[in-house]
C-alpha cells in the first residue's frame, strides 16, 4: 500500500503537469495497468478540488401557503 501511494505521488505530478486530455489519460491507463485499481478511484484521488462522490440532494419541505396549495389542488383533482 505504501508503495502504491508513493506511486501515485510521482504520477500525479506528471499528470499536473500534463497539458492535454490525451497525456493525462495515458497517465492514468498507466497507473490502472501497473495496480489493477479501477480508474475512477485514480481520479478521485489524484486530482485535487474534484468531487465524484454522490451528490447531496436538498430535501424538499412544504410549509405554509405551498403545503396548503398542494393539499387543495390535490383534492380538487
């Protein structure tokens, strides 16, 4: 484990430092042949500031005039 994340300190330079999306995918084809770890994982942790995780969805509430609306349309329909 450790030497896979030294590994993957050395190509995320490399993959900084890449200027064009062909580079940085044989960047990371490199690094998912030589670990067997699946790409996604590669880009979760290689590249800073990126989210991939699940997105957190707002939760939608009705208070006041909207519950009162949807009820009524609700009964009249």
């Amino acid at each position: 484990m450790h030497s896979r994340n030294e590994y993957l300190k050395v190509l995320r330079e490399r993959y900084l430092k890449a200027k064009t999306k062909r580079e940085k995918s044989q960047i990371l084809d490199e690094y998912c042949r030589n670990t067997g770890q699946a790409r996604k994982y590669v880009i979760r942790e290689d590249t800073p500031g990126v989210n991939l995780g699940p997105r957190i969805r707002k939760r939608m509430t009705f208070t006041g005039a909207r519950l009162f609306k949807n009820i009524f349309y609700d009964a009249t329909t």
